[in-house]
C-alpha cells in the first residue's frame, strides 16, 4: 500500500457544510430525525458517497448503506459508520466524524491504491440520538433485531405523530420487517468517535480504543398531583406534581452515588410541568431519566433504588405515578481480536493509545450483537460534547481516520 494521506481540509470543510444543515443558529447544531435539516444533510452525505464511487442502498427506516465493492463480494463485509442526527443545540461532532471520516477514509484508501478483497461498507445510522421518539439507536436496535417491527410501530413523537406516519412524509415506506439484518453480514464493525469525555485530552493521548461500552437505561415518569389555585389552597392539602418530581430526581442523584461503581451516573434530563402558571399549584409532572453504567449490576442497583424513591415519595405525598422504561439494554463488550488490531495499527503509526470504555452509547452497542465491534476514539475539548461548544481538532480528526483506514485495510485485505 503506498503512504497513505488523510485531506483533513477537505473533512473539515465537508463537517463544516454538514453542520449548516441545522435548525438552530450555529454554532449549535440541531438536527431532529426526518426533519428538513435531516433530509438536507442525508442528500448531502448521499452525494459525497456518490463522489467517492460507493453504490447507495436505504433501509425503510432510512439507514444508508454506502459500499466500496470488494474483489471477494460473497465474503462478509467490512463495516464502519455512526450518525449524523443531533440532539438540540448540540455541537458539529458527535457522530459525523464516524461519518464522513469513513468517506476520507475510503477516499484515503483509493488514493494509496488499495483494492479492498472485503467490501467497505459505511453505515449511517437512522436516529441514533432519543431525541424524536424518545429511545436511541432506533435503526441499529432494529438492524440488530432488539426492536420488533410493532415496537418501531408504537412509537409516537411529541406531538403524538407515529414513526410510521413521519418515515412515510420522509419518503421510507416499505416494509419494517426487512430492516432486520441476521449475524454474519459483517465480518466486524469499527466506529469512529469523539470520546464524549475528558480522559484522552487530559491524559495527552491521541487514539482511544473501546474495549466495552456503557449499558444505558431511559425511564418516563408521570406525577399526577391535584393542582389547584397558588393562592387559595393551603400547604397542608396540597398534592403538588412537582415538589414530588422535585425530592425524585434528588433521589435519582443519590441512587446513583450510592451503587459504589464510580461509572454509575443518573441524570434527570427531561423536567416539565403542568399547567405552567404561576398561580396555579403544578398538576402534573413529566420526568424523563437517563440511568447508566459500564456493569449491569451496578446499573440495575440505582434503577431498583430509583423506583423504590418513587413509590415511597409520592405515597407520602399523595401523588399518583406512572413509570415506563423505555429501554435497559446491556453492556456491550468490544471483541477482543479487533481491538488488538486498532491497537496494532497504532503501533504501527507510532500513535498513543489508551484502552477505555464508552461512557456514552453508540450504534456499536446493538451492531456488537450482530458482528465483532470496536470503536476508536479522538479526544473532545474539554470533554464537552452535545453543547455547541464541542470541538474536535483536525488533526485529532485526521489521526482518528488515518487509524481507522488502516484498520479497514486490514479488516478488508488482511494485510
Ligand atoms: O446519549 C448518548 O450516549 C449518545 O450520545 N446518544
Ligand atoms: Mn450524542
Ligand atoms: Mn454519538
């Protein structure tokens, strides 16, 4: 293979054109599943694939399959890719570095000759962030079949329109059934990624390799309390939702201080209130909570000390409670092969490394049931990420791609 260089001007441009397609002011980016800003930035990376000679397939829930044909096309494919849809005001980053960095890494790969035997395959996963339908990783739980056709059909956004009646208005309207792919498709899947964290900048170390990721855990709560006017109903008859909530996401906050693993985190994301007025004594409460851990015992310890604070707190309070997990999904160890082999071309380029986990999770957590995962990590300023602020350097991105064009390489030529 001659040397191989990564343009990481041209990436940056094309991240750059990326994050205009947003529907808040930059330098946030904001881009909802199957909005307009969606569409634009899906036509957008369909057409960089277009250039790069990649043949183009969609799934009907709208994930792209971007193919480098290989010489060996009856053996399982080489496979990498993430998303490009973005929480609210987040940053430029999260994601579409394991995008279009699998684009210059192909491209990278054309240039240095390489003629892969295993197809490449870049997958851009639909909804990957909860932010629609309220669960994450919509298109890699159905890929992976964790996610059955009438699940993905109960889905229902904010404002109470199906997944099926907006994928249809998107444009994706054949049948769910076919998103389910079976093990073996992939021979492995390697993600590239912004950490999302502190370690990697703190530590002066360029690469992350993922050896697991984390098990992430979402609840929705309703607190139904008996509102009424601020001025005219005393104190002791009140049944107020939102001190309820309140004294509940500070228990949610010591559950997860209390499980003793360092990993367990908890956060109240979503607060909202009923009516909303000033004079009126909150009705009713929304809560939607986030709950995770590297382990499943320690995860599941704070879920259980959770529960057990919201029945305990609104039986004092006389408030009526409603409480759905929305998902508890296991941890996901990495394959151990394939993060040797990261680590192999780190050595080979004579770049740092650090074996890590995910705190945050990824597609990779549901493609790990489907082939061998691993993820590479670039550090993230300050390990801010979903803010506007989240920055990751070019030549942090270009190392990132660089290793994983070699690993692709390797993967694909067994070389
Ligand atoms: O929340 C997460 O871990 C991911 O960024 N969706
Ligand atoms: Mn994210
Ligand atoms: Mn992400």
């Amino acid at each position: 293979m001659q040397p191989l260089t990564v343009d990481t001007a041209r990436l940056q441009a094309e991240l750059d054109q990326l994050a205009t397609y947003s529907s808040s002011p930059a330098p946030g980016v904001t881009r909802v599943l199957w909005s307009t800003e969606d569409m634009q930035a899906r036509n957008y990376v369909k057409q960089l694939c277009g250039e790069a000679g990649l043949s183009l397939r969609e799934d009907s829930l709208g994930t792209l399959f971007a193919r480098w044909e290989g010489s060996a096309p009856e053996l399982a494919a080489v496979a990498s890719g993430s998303h490009i849809d973005a929480i609210p005001n987040a940053g430029r980053y999260d994601g579409t570095v394991g995008v279009l960095g699998v684009i210059e890494a192909i491209r990278a790969l054309q240039r240095a000759g390489v003629q892969p035997r295993r197809s490449i395959e870049l997958i851009m996963f639909t909804s990957e962030e909860p932010t629609r339908f309220g669960l994450g990783c919509l298109g890699s739980r159905a890929m992976a079949g964790t996610l059955s056709s009438e699940q993905l059909l109960a889905l229902r956004d904010g404002e109470g329109r199906s997944l099926d009646e907006v994928r249809a208005a998107a444009g994706y309207t054949s049948d769910l059934a076919h998103v389910r792919l079976e093990a073996g498709g992939y021979s492995a899947f390697v993600e590239l990624h912004i950490e999302q964290g502190p370690l990697l900048e703190a530590a002066g170390i360029p690469i992350g390799v993922v050896r697991a990721i984390a098990a992430p855990a979402s609840l929705r709560l309703t607190l139904t309390g008996e509102g009424g006017h601020a001025g005219a109903v005393l104190m002791p008859q009140r049944r107020d939702a939102l001190l309820a909530g309140a004294e509940i996401a500070l228990a949610v906050e010591r559950a997860a201080l209390a499980t003793g693993s360092p990993d367990t985190v908890a956060t109240t994301g979503v607060f909202r209130v009923e009516p909303g007025a000033i004079n009126s004594i909150p009705s009713r409460a929304l809560l939607e909570i986030d709950v995770r851990d590297v382990a499943l015992e320690p995860r599941n310890q704070a879920l259980a000390a959770i529960e057990s604070a919201i029945n305990a707190v609104c039986k004092r309070r006389g408030i009526g409670w409603e409480l759905t997990t929305l998902n508890a999904d296991p941890p996901a160890p990495c394959a151990s092969a394939l993060v040797g082999t990261v680590e192999a071309v780190c050595q080979k380029l004579q770049l740092p490394y650090q074996v890590m986990v995910s705190r945050a999770y990824h597609d990779s957590l549901f493609m790990a049931r489907l082939c061998p995962v691993t993820m590479i990590f670039i550090p993230c300023r300050n390990g801010v990420s979903h803010r506007p602020d989240e920055y990751a350097a070019p030549d942090d991105i270009g190392r990132g791609v660089a290793v994983l064009a070699h690993t692709l390489a390797r993967l694909s030529t067994g070389e």
